[in-house]
C-alpha cells in the first residue's frame, strides 16, 4: 500500500487531511499497513480521539470494511462522528462511549466478535491536553480534573487534596517514575488546599531544583493522570479482553508514549502475561496467544516528529492472534 506523506485518499480518489487541528494520527501508515488484513474486515479502534486513525482506516478498507469507535470522552466522539458523518452515514463507522477496559462487553453487544483488528493508540489526545479546563495541562490553568470522562470518577482534585502523604509518594514513584516523590508530596500536603493545575504546578516548582522542573512536572501529572484514570488497570483489562475478540491472524497495534504502557504491551504480547515469563506446554513449546510481527517497536521517522513533536516519544507494537489449535505438536495420523 502506498501513501503520500500527510494526506491519505478516499476510496472514491478524494484526498483526506488526517491531522487535524483536534489531534494527529501518529504512525498512521504503520497502523494501516499493519493492522489491515482483510479490507472488507471489521476493525476497532478502541482510542478514537479526534478519528484520524478511524478516518485512514476507513480510506484503506474496501466499502464492505467497517470501522468501530470507542472513546470514554464524550467531546471526543462527538469531533470523530462529526468528521466522519459519511462514512457514518454509509453503515462503516459507528462510535461508542465505552472504556476501552470493557473491550469485550462493548463489542459483545454490538454483535461483531470476532473482529479483525483492534488499535490501541494510548494516552490523552492534544484537543484534551490543549482544553485548559480539562486540567491535564501543567502549562496553563484550569481546574484539577484530568478526567478523560468528565461525567464520572476520581478527579486530580481529590487526589491532590485528600490522599495521604504516603498515597501521594507511592503514585509519584509507581506512575511518574519520580525519584524526588517524598520532597513532592510533602510540599503538596503542605500547600493544601490546591485548587488548580496552575497553582499544583507552583508547587512542584517550588519543590526541584529549576534545572529539572518541566521533566518532574511532566512526571507528576502523567503519574495524577494515571491515577484518575486507572490507565494501567484498563490497559491490561484491554489488552486480555483483546485475546478473546480478534480472530485467529487478525492483529493487534498498541501505540504507548511511557516506558509503564510499552512495558505492558511488550510483555502482553510477547508471553501473554504481564509478568514477561515465557510459558511452555509439555513439549517446550512456548504458549502464547500473539506473535509478535515486529519485535522492536516501530518509531516515528524524523519529518513526523518535526511536524508533531508528540510523535517522538510514540512506540508501535503490532502482533496477530495465533490460532489456538497451533500449539502444540501435531496430532499424529493413525
Ligand atoms: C491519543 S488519543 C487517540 C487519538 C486518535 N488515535 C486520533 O487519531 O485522533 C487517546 C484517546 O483515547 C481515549 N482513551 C484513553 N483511555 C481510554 C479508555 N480506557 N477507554 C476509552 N477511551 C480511552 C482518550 O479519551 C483519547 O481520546
């Protein structure tokens, strides 16, 4: 398959602009040519966003292909159903509000087990980061939220405000990676109460040295973000739940930004489990639902981190669900 280098084309030839001002699809080509292996096959994007990737799905399947959407941001299905109204409008696209961790049930009641491919492109979308008032972002000032669904669940305020000191750390060093977790937290306690991101950000600065504020910035409110959001938990619900609802040589791609989701992804789909230990049956043959089809994550090339900076820290993995019946040795003949 062969594309130009920012647009794609509809099947009827008209050219379609994937990055928009809502988001840009990082790695689309790889997703397409990865993740496709029946163009009149039924696939799920389980991150939806802004529908880049959904829209250069639909532009490389057959008319018969379908693409599904999922998103727990309502304002995200909104911008994809609105983008991709004729293909909607065709019976090819459908978006649903679900968590990605419900993989299984959602897809269930829409009839379409087993599907061809899911797409896991992880992590928040640039619309939620630039929507100050949606409070990921330690570079401007809104409420402490961090909720990618707004209508429920925890809030960065709560977490901020009322968990123990100790809580605090425990996140900070297990989600953030942030070795100065104790400093933090302590400052964070002894700043309360902090109502915004702005205001949480002063703080964190106040407790690093300047050289190595934005690095623990960042880190603070991906571990906050993490947390609100049960993003590892809901990673592996996904992922297990992705065994059961692609068919045996359908596929699966999992775009991580942080070492905490790639090391899941990794190991997931190299053993099947996320302790990364090799499973074997009674004749040393490893058992594992997924073989790997590139064993180093694919990485953005030069231009597309040039053109969305975001693309640097992106890692692909692309993996196809064995069949069941293969492992094993042979059944002998009689
Ligand atoms: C990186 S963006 C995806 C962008 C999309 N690929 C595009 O081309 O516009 C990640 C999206 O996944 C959604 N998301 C993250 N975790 C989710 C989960 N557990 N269930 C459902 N959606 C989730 C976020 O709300 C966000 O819209």
């Amino acid at each position: 398959m062969t594309h130009d280098d920012d647009n794609g084309a509809r099947p009827d030839g008209a050219p379609r602009q994937y990055a928009t001002e809502y988001h840009a699809p990082v790695l689309w080509k790889h997703i397409v040519d990865g993740l496709i292996t029946d163009p009149d096959g039924v696939y799920v994007d389980a991150t939806l966003g802004g529908g880049g990737h959904a829209a250069a799905l639909l532009d490389a399947l057959a008319p018969a292909g379908r693409v599904l959407g999922i998103d727990r941001d309502p304002e995200a299905l909104a911008a994809a159903r609105d983008r991709l109204r004729d293909d909607r409008e065709a019976g090819r696209f459908r978006a649903l509000h679900g968590n990605f961790g419900d993989l299984q049930q959602l897809l269930d009641a829409e009839g379409v087990i087993p599907v061809d491919g899911v797409l896991l492109d992880l992590g928040v979308s640039s619309h939620q980061i630039d929507e100050a008032e949606r409070g990921f972002s330690f570079q401007q000032e809104g409420p402490l939220d961090m909720r990618m669904n707004p209508r429920a669940g925890l809030t960065a305020h709560q977490v901020v405000n009322a968990w123990s000191e100790d809580e605090l750390k425990q996140a900070l060093y297990r989600y953030g990676e942030e070795r100065r977790a104790p400093q933090i937290a302590r400052a964070i306690i002894a700043a309360r109460p902090i109502e915004t991101t702005a205001a949480l950000a002063d703080v964190i600065r106040g407790a690093v040295p300047e050289r190595d504020e934005v690095k623990t910035l960042a880190r603070v409110f991906q571990a906050i973000r993490i947390v609100v959001n049960g993003e590892l938990e809901e990673l592996e619900r996904a992922l297990e739940q992705a065994e059961s609802v692609v068919r045996p040589g359908g596929r699966i791609a999992v775009i991580s930004y942080h070492s905490l989701e790639d090391r899941r992804a990794k190991r997931y789909l190299r053993y099947g489990n996320f302790e990364g230990e090799p499973v074997r049956d009674l004749y040393g043959t490893l058992i594992a639902p997924w073989q790997e089809i590139n064993r180093k994550p694919l990485r953005a090339a030069e231009d597309e981190v040039e053109a969305n900076p975001r693309a640097r820290s992106a890692r692909l993995r692309i993996a196809e669900r064995r069949d069941d019946a293969d492992a094993g040795p042979p059944v002998p003949t009689p």
